[in-house]
C-alpha cells in the first residue's frame, strides 16, 4: 500500500514538472514581468518586506566572508531593512547567478544606524569586474538625515555570474544594508545613443561611441517634473523638480492628466515609451511656460524659458533622458517648442505622426552629454517663435553618470573549470550516499542495543525546574537538552519571571536606565529589597543567545570588587534576562561627555582607571583559565555610588589561549574605535586586544570626546589614532579636556601618556600586560598625589620603572604582580595598602550574600 501510494505521489510530481516546463516556454509572450531575483537582507538570515517586496537573508547566496560580522539595530532607523548590517573587515564579495548578455539594475543600499558600530566612519570601494561601482565611498551625508543612501547602476553582464566585491580602505572597513539585482526590460536603455557636443561652432549629435553597453550607468537625479515623489514598477524613485528650478517665474504645475496610453509595447526601443520607461505619474504631470499666448494669430507673445540646473560630476559624460508626454494638444504637429542643453540649441521638440497619430502619447529622448567644469548640468525647454504657438512643457528628466572600465580593479579569482566542477559534484553526491548508508546502519544498530539495554538516566542533563509563575519552555532548558555549551549552568541563580516583573513594574518604560545592543535596563527592586539592574533581551527575538550563555557562565565562576556582579538570570517564556548589582552613577562615558553630570577631577579619572584595569587584569591572569573580554569600552564600566569602577558586559567574553597557543583563532566582534587592528586583520584574539581597548578608554577619559566622531575633520575623527598623533607633535596638551587641564602634574600626565601610547602599539607584542598598565596608572596617581603635597620641576621624574620606583620609595611593585592566580590577587592602591581582588567591603557585601554559587572561590 506505501509503494502504491509513492508511485501516485511520484507521478503527481512529473505531470507539475512537465506543466512547469511547459509554462517556462510560454513566459516570452508574456512580456516583462519584475523579477524575484535578487532582493538581499545583508547581516540577516531572516527576511523582511519593504515596498511589496521580500528581501530573503543572505544565506541563500554564494559568499565570501572573512573577516565580517553583522550589527543590528532595532529602533531609530526608517525601515526594517535598514535593522541589520554586513560589515567587512577586510575584502568579501557576494556572487549572483545571472543571465549572459543581459541588462541588470544594481541597487545598494547603505543607512549608518547608530551606535555601536559607528557606521558612518567606514570608507571603501565597491566594485564588479572591470568597473570601480563606488570609490572612496562613505555615508557622511546620511548621519545627519533619517534616510539611507541607495545607490543605483546600470550594468550589461557578459558572464553568467556577478561578484560584487567590497573592499576597506586601510584602517577602515565597509558594510552594507541590503542589495537588489534584478534583470532590466529589454531596450529601457538602447545601446547607440547620440552624444550632444555643444563646444563647437554647430552642436553635433553624432552617435556615441562603444555604445552604453560597455559601460555603466550610476543613477544621479530621477526626476518627476511638475509632480510629486512616486515609484515606477521598477521600484525606482521619482522625486519632485523645484529645488532645481532656474527661474521658478517662468513655470507653473499643470493640473495631472490621468488618462495616459502608452503606445508602445516593451520590446520597442524609443523614442515611444512603455509603462516601464517611466510611470503615468510622470507622464501625467509637467511643468509649463507661464504667460504665452495659444491665439495663433496673436503675434504679441512673450518667449519665457524653463530651465533646470542640476548638480553633476565635473568634465564627465552623463546619459541625460527627457520624458515628453502632450496631453495639452487635441491632435499632433501643433505643439512645437525647442531643447537646449547648456544654453545651446538641440532639437526642436514636436509631437508629430512618428510618434503617435493618437493623443497623448509618452516619448522620449536619449544624449549622452560630457558635463563642464561649472559642476551642474543645464537643460531648458523655450516656447517656438513661428507656426502654432504653444506653450513648452517638460514631463520629467533623468541623468546618469557614465562609468568607463578600469585596468585598476583586480580580476576575480579563476573558479575550477565545469568538468572538474561536476567530478566535485559527483563525489559530493557518491559520498553523501555513503555516509546516510552508514548513519542508517549505525542508527539500526544503536537501536537494537538500546531495546537490550536498561536506560539510565543522566543528572547532569536534567531539565531545569520551573519557578514560581514561570512556564516549562525555558530558553537554557531546551538548548542543554540538546547539547548546549551549558552543561554546568548555575541554577542557583535563577530568578522568576513573576518576580522580575514585579520588581521592574512590569517593564514599565519609567524603569529604563539604559539601553544597548542585547536590549533595554531596567531598574527594579526584588522580593528581599535589593536594588538591582535588570537587562532584559528583546522578547522571542531569538538574538544574543549566546551572548546571555557567555555571561551567565562566565559571571557565575569569578567574583572581584572590580567586576560587575550577576545576581541571577531568567530564561522563562522565550525570555533572556540577566540581572545585576545595581550601578547608582551608570558608565563611565556618562560622566565625560555630552552629558548633564559634573566633570570628575582628574585624580577620579586616575582611580576609575585603576579600578578598571585591576579588574581586567584579575580576568586576565586571577581567573580560572584566563578570560578576554573582547568589548573594553567606556560604556561597560561602571560605577556604583562611591564612584569604584567595575567592568561589566561579558556576553563576547572569551577563554583565554590553552597550552602554548598564543592567541584564540575567533570571528572578529567588538565596537568600533576600540577594535585592535592586529585582532581586526587576523582574526587572533589575545589578552593583548583589551589592552589595545584599554588604551582607547584611557584616551577617552583625558580628552572627554568620542572615540569615533564623523563630524569632526577627517584626521580627527578616530581618536585612536588622532591622540597618537598629537602625542608625537608634541601637541597633547591641546586635545585633553578644557576642565581638567589645570588640575594635572605634568609628570603624571607624562606617565599616563606613555602607557596610553604602549597600550595603542599597533603589534600586540609590543604592548605591556595588563598588569603592566596597572602598576604604571598606580604610579602615575602617586606622581599626581606627590604633586599635591611637595613642589616637583616637570618631567623630573624618569620613563624607567626602576628609578622610578627608588624616587617614590613609597611605591612597591610586586613582583608577583603580572602573574597572580585567583587566591593571590593583591595590588597595590592607591593608599599603598594592599588589598585582595575578591574582597567585598564587608564580610556581609549585600550584593555577594545573595549568590548561590557553588564553585566560586
């Protein structure tokens, strides 16, 4: 009965492949229809629709990724494409299957959502074989408006495949928000176009040599002349003519005309259009001379011009297209005006029987027209001077710039020819039949033992138990079921959704005290009274799971006064919720610019980065196996209501290198401005990459600005690299904080200063410990204690750490110091006593005395 029942299905299956094939034959007479293909979600593998069409996730193509992640953003941007990003480190293409010999439209689209990635920094350049698509590129022009930049190409492919490549310019990186590539219909642009050359004595329109087609076409202006914005059925944008207008005095918007016939099937090829040259909104609206007589025998008539005047590339050629449609006339050969490009004489422009015997009918024309060194293109229309006088009309206009091919963009690399493609094929396949042979006999087998066998079950994998209010679908429950990496997750830590909705007032928008790329904070309090930072995920959103694994397991296993403390987790309902020790002063960026708090003196600043860098150092060599934080910034240390600094944000928290490893080979991820560059290149993670970090946040805190900021000029805008070269003219002085200038010893600023510079040393090797960092931070707040109570000359004091140490006898360094394990974490503070890493403030810290922990030491 199975086998009867598959042989109906199988012939089910051909009679709709046969129907299928048939219908493929068929689709010609059918005309052009829009294509599916292809509608790209860059950084998603989820799909989105935006003006009715899909954008399927990236996954569906062939990629090349290395060096790449992605950024999301789930508010402030103007469309759920622009949600998500891919982000290129290093060169990366994406490669589309295409028709031979066929016409293409390109789209990209390129929206800088803030923050964390601080988009509008990345400059790059985009190419596809023989063409350079965009140079230099970068989004400045977007950071200030709510709109992305899309940009628009033309492009005959020869080939039965496009790579479109994106290539960082040094120091920098590329992205890009989502891709279109779609098959043009066939002549919207014709390949012989004539070329109008107005720098002669009698303008020539000879034909335009090597056609369109070797070329391509970058979309400039698409404009609805005399209308509004609209979008065709090549979801092309038309957007209104005023702002280019000349001499607005001469011109008048003519009422729509919504009756429009076009005349012309999509297979002809001009000067007729079809419904996709341009849309009816176009054709049914123009701009009009004002103040002209219709009376032919009127001879008292005043000739008044239109004119646009369009921003262009300097001594370039542009395909500039004219769009006319007369539907003022009530039959042809009545209208007669004259076209002038840069003020000279085209053509007169007539709506005769070679277009249409039948009112109105669209047409168009086509130039190819080399711009001058003025940076604007100029195109009138002027009412004619004998026959039927009428007034001169324009309906809309568009222009192109023409791109050349270019010896200068590096070939795609050579792919394996068909015949040792197919080989590959049939041995994917062949060993594929093999390996589910084998998976289905082993499994047989493992079933016969299984049936012999008593089960046993496995403590370790049970499910964790539901709280109070909560429901059986838990997050962790389900994943360790399966084999999570969570096999030892604490589950003495957890804390019920009920409750945490209590203590947040149900996730009341009053309770927000921050937000960031896992979701918002909230401030609650819970059952026993303690006052707690709640940072709960988007709900079901399925993003930063592991992210919330990390933390929790990362969290759960170290405790030191200068990490933030995880009171507990919650993983009910598709939630994931991390709950901390509440931090009363929020970030440390909070209290160092753009923004209301006052500016902390600067010995603060020196004690905040000490605390700081003995958290990370306690990370790096105090816990268990080494950990690397990945994500050092301003924003992730804390401080609580004594101002004590601690690091927070774990959920990029990495192990440390094993055995003689010198680094963890890992994606790259972190936020931008505070990225190693060596980490960035290779992919090689070391402790030496939150040093680099590090070394930025001490930056940021003597200068109090942004570590990426695009509106400053372009040397200035990476403060990295900025501060370094200040340091180097001799010029630091200038860019440190106006409020604490007077407040720092020159000799501490001096220390400060050179252990900035080592810690941004662009090898990794050359970088000091952590460790390190925090005995030369120590010595310079001595440096700046001393200064306070005895005279000193500047820089008396000297770079070497020896003699430094015999200046200040007060100041100890322990030897010890850059390899302490857990139980031996003493440093040296400020007040030259010695304290241990994990000590709280009292026996009884409020916040260590709600943890059950059972392997924390």
């Amino acid at each position: 009965m199975a086998i009867l029942q598959f042989h109906r299905i199988l012939r089910s299956v051909c009679v709709v492949l046969v129907f299928l094939q048939f219908s493929s034959l068929q689709l010609p007479s059918l005309g052009y229809v829009i294509q599916d293909k292809y509608f790209i979600n860059c950084g998603s593998d989820s799909s989105v629709n935006e003006s009715g069409k899909v954008y399927v996730g990236e996954s569906t193509l062939k990629t090349n990724f290395d060096s790449s992640y992605t950024e999301s953003n789930q508010s402030a941007v103007p469309s759920p494409l622009y949600q998500t990003a891919r982000i290129f480190g290093k060169e990366s293409w994406y490669k589309f299957n295409t028709d031979p010999n066929e016409s293409y439209l390109v789209r990209l689209h390129f929206f800088p959502f803030p923050p964390s990635s601080n988009l509008s920094s990345a400059t790059f350049n985009v190419s596809v074989p023989g063409f350079w698509l965009l140079q230099n590129f970068n989004t400045t022009n977007a950071t200030n408006s709510n709109s992305a930049l899309v940009n628009e190409f033309y492009i005959q492919i020869t080939s039965p495949s496009l790579r479109i490549t994106f290539r960082p310019l040094p120091s920098s990186f590329a992205f890009v928000n989502a891709i279109e590539l779609f098959l043009l219909p066939l002549h919207l642009i014709d390949d012989q176009v004539a070329r109008f050359t107005y720098g002669v004595s009698t303008p020539d329109t000879s034909p335009y040599s090597g056609g369109l087609y070797s070329r391509v076409l970058e979309t400039k202006h698409r404009i609805n002349v005399g209308g509004q914005t609209t979008n065709d059925n090549l979801l092309r944008k038309w957007i209104p003519d005023d702002t280019y207008l000349a001499n607005r005095e001469n011109a008048h918007n003519s009422s729509p005309y919504n009756d429009i016939k076009y005349r012309a099937n999509v297979d002809s090829d001009g000067p007729n259009a079809n419904l996709f040259t341009a849309p009816t909104d176009v054709y049914g609206t123009a701009k009009v001379t004002k103040n002209m007589s219709t009376n032919a025998s009127d001879v008292e008539y005043k000739l008044s011009n239109i004119t646009w005047s369009l921003p262009v590339e300097k001594n370039t050629d542009h395909f500039l297209r004219l769009h006319f449609c007369d539907f003022f006339s009530l039959q042809t050969d009545l209208t007669v005006f004259n076209l002038s490009i840069y003020d000279v004489h085209v053509m007169p422009v007539n709506n005769d029987a070679n277009v249409s015997s039948v009112l109105p009918a669209p047409y168009y024309y086509d130039f190819v027209v080399l711009s001058d060194d003025s940076g604007f293109m100029r195109v009138g229309v002027t009412p004619g001077a004998s026959g039927y006088v009428h007034n001169a009309f324009l309906n809309g206009l568009e222009i192109m710039k023409v791109i050349e091919s270019s010896t200068s963009v590096p070939p795609d690399p050579v792919e394996p020819n068909s015949k040792h493609k197919l080989l590959v094929v049939l041995g994917s396949v062949v060993g594929g039949l093999v390996l589910v042979v084998v998976v289905v006999a082993l499994g047989f087998l493992w079933h016969l033992k299984l049936r012999k066998e008593k089960p046993v079950e496995n403590s370790d994998w049970l499910p964790i138990p539901v709280t109070a209010g909560g429901s059986s679908h838990s997050r962790l429950t389900e994943l360790t079921s399966q084999g999570s990496p969570l096999p030892n997750i604490n589950l003495g830590l957890k804390i019920s959704l009920i409750e945490l909705q209590s203590a947040t007032k149900n996730f009341h928008a009053s309770q927000i005290i921050g937000k960031g790329g896992f979701g918002n904070v909230y401030k609650g309090v819970l059952n026993n009274g303690m006052t707690v930072a709640v940072k709960r995920s988007q709900p079901g959103s399925g993003q930063g799971l592991p992210e919330f694994q990390t933390e929790i397991m990362v969290l759960s296993k170290i405790r030191h006064r200068h990490l933030v403390s995880l009171i507990g987790y919650c993983d009910e309902r598709l939630e994931m919720i991390l709950v901390y020790e509440y931090m009363e002063k929020g970030t440390l960026r909070d209290h160092l610019y753009n923004t209301n708090s006052p500016s902390l003196p600067w010995k603060q600043r020196l004690e905040i980065c000490i605390g700081a860098a003995r958290g990370l150092h306690y990370l790096h060599k105090g816990a268990s196996g080494g950990i690397i934080h990945r994500d050092v910034k301003s924003t992730n240390i804390l401080l609580d209501v004594n101002l004590v600094a601690k690091v927070a944000d774990f959920g990029l928290s990495r192990s440390g290198p094993i055995d003689a490893q010198p680094y963890v080979s890992t994606g790259v991820k972190g936020t931008f401005g505070y990225l190693d560059p060596e980490y960035f290149r290779s992919q090689q993670l070391t402790e030496k990459s939150d040093v680099y970090s590090f070394g930025v946040v001490l930056l940021e805190v003597l200068c109090a600005r942004a570590v990426i900021d695009p509106s400053l000029p372009r040397e200035q805008i990476n403060l990295a690299e900025w501060g370094m070269h200040c340091k180097n003219k001799g010029i630091l002085q200038e860019i440190i904080d106006p409020s604490i200038k007077g407040q720092i010893d020159q000799n501490s600023l001096r220390k400060f200063s050179e252990t900035v510079e080592k810690c941004l040393q662009e090898d990794g090797s050359d970088r000091p410990t952590m460790g390190d960092v925090l005995w030369d931070l120590e010595y310079a707040l001595q440096l700046q204690k001393g200064a306070n109570a005895i005279p000193r000359e500047p820089y008396e004091d000297s770079s070497s750490s020896a003699t430094a140490s015999l200046q200040l006898p007060n100041v100890r360094r322990l030897p010890s110091l850059s390899t302490l394990s857990e139980a031996d974490d003493s440093i040296v503070r400020g007040d030259d006593t010695i304290v241990r890493g994990d000590d709280s403030d009292s026996a009884a810290d409020s916040v260590f005395s709600q943890l059950k922990i059972d392997d924390a030491r």
